[in-house]
C-alpha cells in the first residue's frame, strides 16, 4: 500500500530548505518478527530492485526539485518590466 504525498505551489514557497521533505509510505514485512512496519524512505535493495515505492519516492523527488528550480526562476511583474526599462 502507497500513500502518495501531495505537493502544492503555495506550500513551495517556505523559506527553509531543509523543510523539504518527500514521505511516501509503504508497509513492509520483516520476517524475524512477523509483522508489518511503516517506512518512509526506500532501502538500498528497494532502490536496486526498482520497487514501486522506491520508484515513486525518486517521482515526488523529483517533482518537488523541479517546482523549487521553476519558482526560484519566475520573477515578478515589477523585476520583469524593470529589465525592459517600462
């Protein structure tokens, strides 16, 4: 079972970096004990065996790089007509 987080423009725009952060959860079994725990981030044998979670962890990723590096890129109306000099 996945659960997909969701990311917005308006949440994109915090100031800290550090805040960032992608949690994709995903139940795995652990045989020792026999039961099913919650994890967050994909083992190194997930990411090797390309399992859907580590597939989707390395999307949202991604997606989050992606919406940082367009908004750091946009600028204002006011910096775009200063450019041209109106």
């Amino acid at each position: 079972m996945l659960n997909f987080a969701t990311c917005s423009r308006a949440l994109l725009t915090r100031s800290d970096p550090n805040h960032w952060q992608v949690k994709i959860a995903s139940l795995v079994y652990d045989p020792a004990t026999g039961e099913s725990t919650t994890v967050y981030k994909p083992s190194k044998i997930q990411k090797r065996k390309h399992q859907i979670n580590s597939l989707a962890y390395a999307a949202a990723e991604r997606e989050l790089e992606l919406m940082e590096k367009k908004g750091s890129s946009l600028k204002t109306k006011s910096q775009t007509q200063a450019k041209y000099g109106w």
